[in-house]
C-alpha cells in the first residue's frame, strides 16, 4: 500500500570533498569486508580495455566486490579462468587489490573468434582471433573442415592452464562478417548465452494441449466475461499481463493485475524449470529476442492473446476513491482478454482523443482505459510524495531496413499509456511483496539499497552546474524529483537521468528483504512477468503454494538466497549482452557515415576518452582526449576536463559538433573528433570552442589501458609542456589502434 512518509533516505553532504593525500587509513576492518593476504578461489575477468583485469570471488553476492588485479600480477590468467587469488592490499581510495596465486583451471565456455590462416607459415598454419577484447591472446588451432579463413568460429579452449600457447578447436562455424544479422550471434557467443532448448524441454512441451481442457480449469476464478486487455509494444510477441478495472459503487475501484500462469506448466526441477533456472532471464536484442523459455510457452500457452482462454494469476487490489490500498486478495484465474493494445493505441483513443480510434475501440474499453489513465496519475503523485525517484531514462529504439540493417537510432518515446501499465505493476509486485511478508514467508525480494551519499552530491554539484539544484539544495527526493520534473522533455533530460541512474546504487534479487530504496517501498518483489524473469517464476509457485494451502520446503531462505545470486548474475549478464548489441547496432549504422558531422551533448568522461551523445542518430560516440590539443585533464569526479592552461573548461551537457573519424566493431565503438563546443574560460565566462587538432582522431587500444604505475585515475599534473613539435593529422583511423578505418558499408525496477 502507498504510504506517505519522510523519504528513505537524507544524504547529508560532506562539506567538501579531501584532497587524496589527506585521506586518512581506516582505522578499523575495511567496509569492502576482505582481509590482507586472504586467499580465495575466483574467477579471473579480463579488462576489456587494458591488460590488467578483476577477481570476482566465487559465490560473492555483494556489489562492488570485484578485485583489482595489475597486469603483473596475473600470473598467466585470461579472462574466464578460475583461480587461487590473495587480497594484496588497497589502492588510495579504499578499493581492495589481490593477485594470481595459481591457475586452477581454464574456462568451460567456447569463445567466439575469427578463423585466420597464416598462409606464410604453412598449410597447416590456423589461428583464431578472439572477439572478446578480455581475452588478449590468439588461439593456436588445428585445420578443420568446418569453417575457412575469415570464418567466425567457435572455440574449445584446451583445458591445461600451464601451457604457455594457447591452443583450442574450432567446434562449429557461426557465419561471415558480412551476414546478416551475425552481430546477434556473436554477442550470443561472446556472453555464452544459450539459444538453443535441449531435446528434454521440448519433449516436456510436446504434450501440452494447444487449448485449455475443462479440467484444467478445476477450482480457478472464471473472468473469460470480465473486460480485460492486455497493452504492450507494437513489436512484442508475448504478451504475460493483463488489466481489468471496474469503479465500485461506494467509492474507489476494483483493480485486477492479471498475470500469465507460466508455472502451470513448469514442473518444478524439471528439463524445463532447469533450463529457465540457468538462462534467468530473456535477452532482448533491438531485432531479436533469446527467450527464457521456449516460443511453444512464451509465444502461444502463456502468452494473453486476444479472445483466447488463458491460464493466470490474478492480484485483485481494492483502492479507496484517495487511492490507498484498502484490500488486496490473490486468485488462480483463467481470462479471455478483450483487446491486444499497443501503448500508442491507448494514446492515441485517450490522450489524443481521436474519434476514429474510440470508435474501433468501442466505448466501453475507451471508457475503461480512460479512468485506468486516470488512476495512474494519481498513483505517480502517492509515489512521489512518499519520496520514490521518477526515473525516466531514454532507451535508444534502433529502426531497420527491410532486410534487417539498421538505419536510424532515435530515444524511445514513452507517454502516459506506458506509465499507467508501470504504475499498475508496480502495485501488483508490492501486494504480493506484502502478502508474504506480513505472513513472515520467505520470499525472492526485489532490493535496493541505500545510495551513496557522496556520489550522489557529486551529482548534485553538476546539477548545480546547469542550475538545476540551488547552491543550498541537497540531493534529497523532493529536490530531485522537482529537478527532473524541470527538464522533463527538454534537451537535458536523457542525460542528466543518465547520471542519476549512475549515482544510485543497483537493484538485486534477494532472501533477505531490506526494502526498495527507489521506490521508498519497504516490500517489494518482480511477480509481473514470469515468462522472460525466473524470480517471477519462483515467486508465482510459491505463491500458490500458499494459496493452495500446501507446505513449503524446509530450509526455503537458503534455497531462496541462491536463486537471487543466480538471477542477479544473469540479469547482469543479460544488461551486458544487450548493452554490447546495440554498440554493435550503432557500429553498423555509422559506417557509412563517416566524415559526416553530427551535433551532440557531452555525456561523460574517462581519463582519456569523451563521450558524446548524438542528438540524431541518437547514439554516444567517444572522442580521444589528445584530439582536442591543449593538454586537457579530467577532474577527480569525472564531470568535466580543462585544458589550455586552464582557459578552456569543458563539461558534461556542454553541446558540441563532432564529425566521425571511424568504426571498429572489434571494440564495438564509433570514434570522432570535436569541430566545435561549447565551452567556459577560466573565469566560467561560456565561449565557443573551436579545438585544434592535436593528435590522430582515433581511438586507440592504449586510450584506455591504465598506466603501469599508479593507480590514480583523478587529475594529472598540468605542468608538463604540450608537444608542440607534433604535427596535426587529419582524423581518420579506428577506435583500436593498428586498425584500418573501416569506410561505407519493458522495465525492471
């Protein structure tokens, strides 16, 4: 139930930020929780970008664990290897560093590479280019028939640790470069994410009758009459939630959230629930989707077509006319849903008030969805008053040709159609939440944690910066509610929620229930979607379990606590995998764009790299550091860079003009240079900037190494004299050194 309240949480500012020398040593245990010289098994994570890399110890639940690792310290370890670490120490902010005691052994999943034949050194001269930028080494393999030079390839790594040369065998051939669409296998392969069902799943599906026998129905809640409809993406293909609302006589309305009942036909521990187990979670690729469990499921039995019987669990929440919770009851159901809607349908009958639509619509779905609108309004405002983030990040929306290409990229338009089906789900998983933890039943929660006080007024101090915060605001929920509501629609809002986003904390699955700081709720779980979500899975057969009056197993939290670590590891896994996809989407969509000139905001910074979003393709491209001549540095919090002897001031926000130098897809980047930005002097006084050219426009391997000494990533020293002997190059080169310019060619919270 809403409820009104002081916010979750009150950073208190420190007043300013300790120069690093003045930092004091922690007096007591380290808060990262590991000794000096503990050892520990870990899997060892290359650095895409440099030669060093992480240990992320084995069954570490807790974010931020991750050891650093220096390159002299691996000790022969490649990305994927499990092995024997030791704590070593801490760098200079706190931050815990280890090394390779002992390779224990290679990693089980097959690489993805590029099959080259080194024709110089014989006929049986084969090797494969890994595609990973974490594995630094090339593969030593034997010919085979299966693939050619050029080929991409799948890799089987020897498993002997000590071998000097890395060697494997080329298991299947994925395709050319040039196919269509290989960018999706690939990153398949690259994130060992599993496309294909094994032969025991599908024979657990073939049974299945394709309607639903009367005997299924048995003691179920029958609402084929009630009026439902289910609203969703134009392009989705499964469709696992449904809503209904009635207003009720007294006063208040009658919400149902119903929701597909996948765990109908997910037998526990069987092939299938297995399977789902081990995927997690379905990955959605911008033109494709790995789903979670198979289409038989996810597209047909489970999914809430129109005017078709479908299985479903039903939470039934009863809302005053002030829209408190007043009751909230949980059903087995079985519906027949109205109307299969799209979010601009639903915009387009009630918010554009189109006659034509409303007619097709009839008037009393029109009817329906317009006081659905309605209530979802009022539920955002109960939200933002008990102190909730109104977080909306823009998503890229990548549009394609008709053979697949991509052509355009442009920010996801979200309205009030898609915030009313959010509002509702929202309180459906909260109901839910509730109802297991007011009966003390363990449950699959959906956390979040406390943000970082100083992260945030790092935050609060660029808001400042473009006069979004007062200089006396602090960084409290109403501020920042009140600061997004501002640049709500403007030029400003995709990044600066961006940044927020980046500020806060991570939501996770968990046993142990501390609350969703986000959403200032103190219970909350994901039950919404359990055909692309395995937590929502366990939380719908627990659920019923409960309802059906049957016991639970014995020893339920723990068993509960390592499904939340599977399921947070493969929803990181799945956000990585999506997020390298649409690189690889924006690589192909700039090819033939090179030399073109785009405008832009500063979106970010590492110590050597500018990141640009672009207005139009709305893409983010990087623009090396030394590119802009004038010995720029980066600032401790990453938020600007000056440079010019400290006469030129450029920081996030700023707009900018950029012209395209490159694209690697191995690294997956697009590079460019600035031929314009807008800028502030020395004194803060804004000026346009025209860069001077000051080194090769390109992005290149070393751009994004760590020095070998030291491991301080804030300011460097601007006393040393710019090279002014270098001579200016044209822009042109890749985003990995040593390459060649390549020319033409739904929400978790």
């Amino acid at each position: 139930m809403p409820r009104p309240g002081k916010p979750r949480f009150q950073p208190r500012p420190p007043s300013r930020t300790p120069d690093r020398r003045e930092r004091p040593k922690p007096a007591t245990a380290p808060s990262h929780g590991f000794r000096p010289f503990e050892t520990f098994e870990a899997t060892f994570l290359g650095h895409p970008e440099g030669p060093g890399g992480f240990l992320r110890v084995l069954g570490a639940t807790a974010k931020g664990s991750d050891l650093f690792v220096d390159w002299r310290d691996k000790h022969g370890a490649i990305h994927g290897d499990r092995v024997q670490g030791e704590v070593t120490g801490e760098d200079h902010l706190g931050r815990p560093r280890a090394r390779v005691i002992q390779v224990l052994a290679r990693g089980e999943a097959p690489i993805p590479a590029t099959l080259q034949r080194r024709v110089e050194l014989g006929p049986k001269a084969w090797r494969a280019i890994p595609l990973d930028p974490r594995l630094g080494q090339l593969v030593s393999v034997p010919p085979t028939d299966l693939a050619g030079d050029g080929d991409l390839v799948s890799v089987k790594l020897e498993a002997d640790p000590e071998a000097v040369q890395l060697r494997g065998t080329v298991i299947a051939k994925l395709g050319r470069p040039t196919d269509l669409r290989i960018e999706n296998k690939l990153t398949a392969a690259l994130f060992n994410l599993r496309t294909d069902f094994p032969d025991a799943v599908m024979k657990e599906l073939a049974p299945f009758p394709t309607e639903i026998p009367e005997s299924w129905l048995g003691k179920r809640e029958d609402l084929r009459k009630t009026l439902t409809c289910t609203v969703d993406p134009p392009t989705a293909k499964d469709f696992d939630d449904a809503i209904s609302l009635d207003a009720l006589p007294e006063g208040g309305w009658l919400l149902g959230v119903h929701i597909a009942d996948v765990s109908h036909y997910v037998v526990e521990d069987g092939p299938l629930d297995q399977e789902a187990r081990v995927r997690g979670t379905s990955v959605y690729f911008p033109d494709e989707a790995i789903p979670m469990i198979p289409e038989r499921l996810s597209g047909d039995l489970c999914s809430l077509r129109e005017k078709v019987d479908r299985l479903t669990m039903t939470a039934w929440i009863t809302l005053s006319a002030t829209l408190e919770v007043v009751e909230t009851r949980f059903s087995e159901s079985v519906i027949r849903s109205r109307k299969r809607l799209t979010y601009d349908e639903v915009k387009e009958a009630c918010l554009d008030e189109k006659p034509a639509k409303r007619a097709e619509l009839g008037p009393e779905l029109c009817a329906m969805l317009d006081e659905a609108l309605s209530v979802a309004r009022g539920l955002t405002d109960i939200r933002m008053g008990r102190g909730a983030m109104n977080l909306d990040t823009e998503e890229t929306q990548f549009l394609f040709d008709a053979e697949g290409r991509p052509v355009d990229a442009k920010p996801y338009e979200r309205h009030d159609a898609h915030k009313m089906i959010e509002e509702f789900m929202l309180l459906a998983n909260e109901a839910v939440a509730r109802f297991f933890t007011r009966k003390k039943i363990p449950s699959l929660y959906r956390i979040h944690d406390e943000p970082d006080p100083l992260k945030l007024e790092i935050f609060a101090e660029t808001a400042r910066g473009f006069g979004l915060l007062g200089a006396k605001e602090t960084p409290t929920p109403e501020h920042l509610n009140a600061m997004l509501a501002k640049i709500r629609g403007g030029p400003l809002e995709a990044m600066i929620n961006t940044l927020l986003l980046r500020s806060l904390k991570k939501a996770e699955y968990s046993a142990d229930n501390i609350g969703h700081s986000g959403l200032a709720l103190d219970d909350y779980l994901h039950f919404t979607s359990p055909i692309r979500r395995y937590p929502d899975l366990i939380v719908h057969r627990n659920l019923r379990k409960v309802l059906r009056g049957e016991k639970l197993p014995d020893g339920l939290h723990a068993q509960l606590a390592l499904v939340a670590k599977q399921a947070s590891d493969a929803e990181q896994k799945a956000t990585e995998a999506e997020r390298e996809n649409k690189k690889w989407k924006a690589c192909l969509l700039m090819k033939p764009k090179i030399g073109q000139k785009f405008k832009g905001r500063i979106q970010g910074f590492s110590p050597k790299v500018v990141f640009l979003q672009l207005a139009s393709p709305f893409i983010e491209v990087g623009v090396p550091l030394a590119a802009l001549g004038g010995d720029f540095v980066v600032d401790e919090h990453r938020t600007k860079i000056t440079g010019v002897r400290g006469q030129v001031v450029l920081g996030i926000g700023a707009t900018v003009e950029a012209e395209i130098t490159g694209v690697d897809e191995d690294l997956r980047r697009v590079s460019a240079w600035l031929t314009e930005a807008q800028a502030a002097d020395g004194k803060g006084k804004p000026f346009t900037f025209t860069p001077a050219l000051a080194a090769p426009a390109k992005l290149a391997k070393a751009d994004f190494e760590t020095p070998k000494r030291g491991r301080y990533e804030g300011p460097v020293s601007n006393d040393r004299k710019p090279n002014r002997d270098r001579k200016p190059k044209a822009p042109k080169g890749s985003v990995r050194g040593g390459g060649k310019a390549q020319g033409p060619r739904k929400k978790a919270r």
